[in-house]
C-alpha cells in the first residue's frame, strides 16, 4: 500500500491487482464503525475482502465464468441476524445461485434459482437489490435473473415473490423505493429481449412493479431519454410537498408516482448513466439531484434542484478520458455536500494524466487531485468505474473509494 499526505486532503492506494467493474461494495462487514471494500475479479471466480487500509480480510474463490466484469455483488444483512453477508451470483454447471457468505468468507447458504438465461457476459444472476416488500422494516433481498425473473428472499432465503415474463434481459441493475408511499418498496428495472438493442420487435423497456409483483409503470425508453436502458433509478421525497418522485438517470427525467413526466433534461444529458441525491446546502429547498454521465458524454456532472432547474454544470474532462459515477460527499461535516469524481483512461493503450476533483453547491471546482491511470492489457476492463462514497474511517466524514484501471484502490477524504 502507497500512503501520502497532501494539504487539505488524505490519499490512501491500496495494490489490488485487478481492474475495476461492476462489482466492488463498500459495508460493514466488522462491526466495527468502520467500512470494509469486498471487490470481485472481472472472471467472478475470485472475491477479495479489504480493510481500508489494504490489510486483506480474507479472499475466496467462486464458480463463475463472467466474461465482462458484471458479476452480481452485495454486501448487506441480508438475514436479519445483524450482521453483514456478502452475496455473489454463481453459476456452476449451468446452475444459477445465490451464494452467501458470512463476515468471514466463510459459506453460509446457497439458493438455486431457476434456469435462467446467459447473457454476452456469461452470467444469468444479473444483479441484487434490498427493498422493504412487506413493510415490517426489513429489506429483504432482491434477485433480477435472465429470463425475465425476478425473485424476493426472506431471511431465510425462501422465495417470498417470483415475478415472470419479463423480457429477457435485465440492464443493468435492479433498483427499489417506496413511490407510492404505502410503506412497501417498488421494484425499478430496465429490461429488453436483446441487449443493447432497439427494433420494431425489440422495445426496451423500464418497469416500475409494485410489492406484489403487479406492473405498476412500464414506459418504453423512446419516452425516457436516449438510450436502450435506465442504469441508475431512485426514489426519493424532493420537496416540502412530501409526495415520493422517480428520477432517472437516462434522460434526466422525473416521474410522479402516476407516472406522469414531470421535468426531463434530454436536451442537456446525452448518456445520463448515474444519479445520486441528497440535500446539498441547508439553504437550498429541498433536496437536489446530482447527475454523471459516461458515453457521448455532454457534462461531466450536472446538478440540478427539484424542479429540474439546472444550478451548474461540470465540464473540465480531460479530451479523450470518460467520467465516472460521481457522488455527493459529506466532506468535512459543514453540512453541505461536495459533488466529487474521477475520471478513467480512455480508449487509447498509454498513461492517461487524469483527476479526482470536488464542487462546492455553488458549483467551484474546490479540489483537484491529479494522478494517472493506464489500462493492463490483458485485463478486462468494461467502463463501468463503481467509485463509491461511504464513511470507511468511521470518522465521522465520507471518503471517495476510487478503483484505477492499473489496480489499484484510491480512498480519499479530508485531511487532518
């Protein structure tokens, strides 16, 4: 592990050895106050379980052929004996799993699913949510498979809710939040028959299904924003008014829980791949949204209020690198959040010179953290950066938990 000290800022980079994907999660695996990072390799065949300080936890090997890096991760109590597993999506022999482990590593349980479908990265489980489906407080866990399944677990690891006859694959996460207030968790996901595709038998479509499995919304992506799927999708209350909105990170759009379009932003998003919210400063209304984009990008960040009203825009990417999964952080307990991101090489095999940077509300750049980044070669790469924000000291204040392409981990917060 590399340590350094720079004014106003803490720089920890821990050697990892692998490229950053879908599947890196931040949470409690100790108990301790503190975050541990559990990160799979882009085969799904290896899971690593870090302190942040780069003391290894454990490792564990798994049975998985992931051929693009999306291998389903989560690391939550998943039930009920308050403590966290990590759950994996698995696939020996043609099987399609849930395996989960304790704090330790160590196998605890493993749910077989029905014969799902493979998708171009050779994986059926497709991705893991928690939602509250029957409103006694506990988020049970979510299962989007290929095929067009979706299960519920309870804590036990029965399944409580099957939903079929979705299409085929899901893209690329299955979200959940409580739209029409009455206490029970919606389940949001994007689905289509082809992946990445648009036909006139083809239509990709957004889902919004109630706690008992029953489609509340569907809206083709035609009516979203310009892509074939919706990455990023949250629920939140917004404003004084109380009533919960969806906003979407394709399009930049917000719906009420009717459905209804009620503010987009296709003129000014291209490929909104990532969403976040928060209440950025006590002096603002409400609550504001925090939007990043990825391919044919316009902004690197863009941040607007509740109405859809734009406060600022990022847009100093260095020419040729993509954006990644920008965040709001509590950075140093004022009660304001900082939108912070990084950025990640691009297409071109060099060293990339590139940067993590912080906005203040008002929308100036108030840290700029240079460094540089190359993609390995023969390492999977697919884009997908999961930077994360999370408290991983237990200090009080958040850190940017940043993977690079060369292998390493970034973890970065105020400085002392």
């Amino acid at each position: 592990m590399l340590s350094r000290n720079f004014s106003g800022y803490r720089l920890r980079e821990i050697e990892v050895g692998m490229s950053p994907h879908y599947a890196i999660q931040v949470g409690d695996l100790l108990g301790d106050g503190k975050r541990q990072i559990v990160w799979a390799h882009s085969s799904g065949k290896r899971l690593v379980a870090l302190q942040s300080d780069g003391e290894k936890l454990w490792e564990a090997s798994v049975s998985n052929e992931d051929k693009h890096g999306v291998t389903a991760l989560l690391v939550a109590d998943v039930d009920g004996d308050g403590e966290s597993e990590v759950a994996v999506g698995e696939h020996p022999n043609g099987e399609n799993n849930v395996l989960i482990l304790n704090r330790k590593g160590e196998f605890k349980r493993r749910i077989n699913l029905s014969i799902g479908k493979r998708d171009y990265a050779n994986c059926a489980i497709d991705s893991f949510g928690l939602a509250d489906i029957n409103g006694d407080g506990f988020k049970e866990l979510v299962v989007a498979v290929n095929g067009g399944h979706i299960y519920v677990l309870d804590k036990r690891g029965t399944v409580t809710l099957e939903i079929s006859g979705l299409p085929d694959y899901f893209e690329h996460f299955v979200h959940n939040g409580d739209l029409d207030g009455d206490g029970k968790d919606e389940i949001l996901v994007s689905a289509a028959n082809v992946v990445g595709a648009e036909s006139p038998s083809n239509h990709n479509l957004f889902f919004v299904l109630d706690h008992d499995g029953k489609v509340m919304l569907v809206r083709s992506l035609r009516e979203i924003g310009p892509d074939c799927h919706v990455d990023y999708a949250v629920v939140d209350v917004f404003d004084e008014g109380g009533e919960p909105r969806l906003v979407t990170s394709t399009g930049g759009c917000m719906f009420d829980k009717e459905g209804r379009l009620l503010w987009h932003l296709r003129a000014v998003i291209s490929h909104g791949q990532w969403v976040d919210t928060g209440k950025v400063s006590p002096e603002m209304s409400g609550k504001q949204i925090l939007f990043s984009e990825l391919w044919h990008y316009n902004h690197g960040m863009v941040l607007v209020n509740h109405d859809g009203e734009i406060l600022w825009t990022y847009d100093d990417v260095t020419k040729g690198a993509y954006p990644t999964h920008a965040h709001l952080i509590d950075w140093d307990g004022s009660g304001e959040l900082y939108a912070i991101f990084g950025e990640q090489p691009g297409r071109e095999q060099k060293k990339w010179p590139l940067k993590i940077v912080a906005v203040n509300p008002e929308g100036e750049e108030v840290l700029r953290i240079p460094f540089q980044d190359w993609r390995v070669p023969e390492w999977q790469y697919n884009y997908e950066n999961s930077a994360t924000v999370d408290d991983v000291d237990g200090d009080g204040l958040e850190e940017l938990v940043f993977p690079t392409c060369k292998g390493t981990l970034m973890i970065i917060g105020k400085g002392q």
